[in-house]
C-alpha cells in the first residue's frame, strides 16, 4: 500500500487499523479502557484547569471512534455549569456514532476521508 493511494470505503472498514482498533472506539474518560487508565490523564480535569486562564477551551479528538468520551466529557461539562465554555470535536476515519448518543455531542465531525 506504499503507492499514496487512499482506501476506498469497504476495503477502509476491513482494514487492520480500524478492524483493530475497539480499543479506541470506545474509549472512555475513566474506568478501564479509559483516558485515565490507558494515558494518564482526564481530559476534562485538564479542560477545567485551562478554563482559569481562558474564557474558552476545546477539544479535538482524533480518532475518536464512537466518541463516547466526549460524550462523557459533555454530560460532565453540563453537570458542572461548563458547557458553554468548553467546544468538543470528534474526528475519526469512519463514522461510527451512536445515533442514540449523538446528539449530546456538540460537533461530531466523523467522515470517511474517501467521502465528500
């Protein structure tokens, strides 16, 4: 696959990076397979920290999968009187957000690269 060309859709999908990759596409902020467990970090404590010195953060999610951890950030977000404060974009290689959970995601930006 070293000539430059991109994937077309179906052969994408059946590819070892995304076949592979369950870990990432459920990725949550705490608990096992988590931010926290996994890279040691949450990304929302670090979000909340930057929000003393700026009236606006945000989060670009690469790979996110499902984007279940930024749907968990938004919810905690919510909770804490945040929300307005802080933008969440998720960007993955192929779509694969719940519909029942997606509109508690402020920008799901997920498209296939192959896609225009």
């Amino acid at each position: 696959m070293g000539d430059g060309r991109l994937l077309d859709d179906e052969a994408l999908h059946a590819s070892a990076v995304v076949a592979n990759n369950a870990m990432n596409r459920e990725r949550q902020l705490t608990g096992v397979n988590s931010y926290a467990r996994e890279l040691g970090f949450d990304p929302v404590d670090r979000l909340v920290a930057r929000l003393a010195d700026a009236d606006r953060v945000a989060w670009l999610d690469l790979c996110c999968g499902t984007g279940r951890a930024l749907v968990d950030a938004a919810d905690r977000l919510r909770h804490a009187g945040l929300a307005d404060r802080v933008r969440l974009t998720g960007v993955d290689l192929v779509d694969f957000f719940a519909a029942a959970r997606r509109p508690a995601l402020p920008e799901p930006a997920c498209s296939s690269p192959t896609s225009t």
